[in-house]
C-alpha cells in the first residue's frame, strides 16, 4: 500500500460504541491499534486492554477500520483512537528466493508508519508546554525575566530562594505540572513549590535550594508550565 497520510491519531466523543478511524493502519497488525479513554474536564487518561475493553478492525486496503468499545464509556470521556506500531520485525528473507515485493513493501510501510508516530509524540510533548519563564534569582526585586514563552510573566522576589511567578494571561485551571530548573551556583541542587503554598490559575511560588537544602539564590531559573 501507499502511505499518502500522516496523522496516526484520531479523537472522538464519549458515548459511542463504534469508532471508525480514517487514518493508515496495517492490516494484520490489528494489536498496534490502542484505545484511550480521557476525561474531557481534567485530561486523566486509561489505556484499555486489547481484545478484553475492545477489538479492532483494519480494512483491507489499509485505510482505516473500527474501533468496538465494550463497555462504551460515557459523553464526559474523549476516546483517543492511536496507532502505535510494535518495534519488532517478522519478516525473513531468503537468499535466492522469489523476490518477496508484498512482504517488503509492507515491511517498508510499517517504518514509514512508525517514524510518523515518532514525530507525532515529540510534537505532543512539545505541544503540551504551555508556557515557560527564565530569569536571574540573584537580581533586584521585581525581577525582570530574561525570556519567556507564550505568557507576559514578571517575578516577586519573597526573600532567599523564594520567588513568585505570575502568569498573563492566567490559566483556565490548575491541571498542570511544574518543571523547575535551575543553575549558576556552587552548591545548587534544585528547585520546588515552595511547601505550604497551593498552585493557581494565576501564579506559583517556588522555592531553590542547596545541596544542604537550605534556601538559596541562583542566577538561573526556569520555570515551565506542561498542560493537557
């Protein structure tokens, strides 16, 4: 077959039975195709099990199949339909055999297929950094960041390893994580929430320590926000 698509993933509602997806799958290779149910409102995805939560269905020709939910999960779900293809190769070619155009030429697909997924799962984690910050911790109060990605941020200094971003424009939630980073310093371990402070959709104290984990001011800090 031909592989004129790119996308591997498809998204569909909650509620329905029987998912028909559009994108190129391997006909024999139906176990490559994983079901994910995600809850719309917080992003908590399950992975359901081939063959016990569903089955699959790949056309002959390659071009998509169905996808059957038992049992079917409500509306508040997205059911994520995703081919992911093993890493293992079965083929076996023969020394002075018939030349095998059909085993290859699959073999050559389900490469071309897994590259796809390659670079569809770095563009998801890429897509999931929401916003982050970079700014001096040993500079002057209100710190000015060095750089920023999608947010207009600024940085209260509330005392020794001990900063408060704030985020413009604020987030609809707080479903997300925090990635803090840092260096510059002799002596410098990391970086955290800071204990007793809550995330919000519009800031997040952090705090830097040692490697005694006692407060400490380093030159560089980064603090990126990940989001469904």
């Amino acid at each position: 077959m031909t592989v004129s698509t790119t996308n591997s993933t498809q998204l569909f509602s909650g509620g329905q039975q029987n998912l028909t997806f559009t994108f190129r799958a391997v006909p024999g290779y139906e176990s490559d195709i994983k079901l994910i149910e995600r809850v719309t409102a917080t992003g908590q995805e399950t992975r359901l099990v081939y063959n016990t939560d569903y089955t699959v269905t790949i056309n002959t020709s390659g071009i998509g199949g169905t996808v059957r939910v038992n049992p079917t999960y409500a509306t508040t779900y997205t059911q994520v339909v995703k081919r992911e293809s093993s890493l293992t190769q079965s083929s076996d070619y023969d020394d002075y055999s018939q030349f095998p155009a059909n085993t290859l030429e699959t073999d050559i697909d389900r490469l071309t297929l897994m590259a796809q997924e390659q670079a569809d799962d770095i563009a998801d984690v890429s897509n999931k950094v929401t916003a982050w910050v970079t700014f001096d911790g040993t500079g002057s109060n209100p710190i000015t960041p060095t750089a920023v990605y999608a947010t207009s941020s600024s940085v209260i200094k509330n005392g020794t390893g001990d900063y408060t971003v704030f985020f413009v424009p604020t987030f609809s939630n707080t479903n997300y994580a925090v990635i803090i980073s840092g260096g510059g310093t002799t002596n410098f371990l990391g970086g955290k929430i800071k204990d007793g402070t809550t995330t919000s959709t519009q800031k997040i104290t952090i705090s830097t320590i040692n490697t005694s984990f006692a407060a400490v001011d380093t030159k560089y800090i980064t603090v990126a926000i990940l989001k469904n």
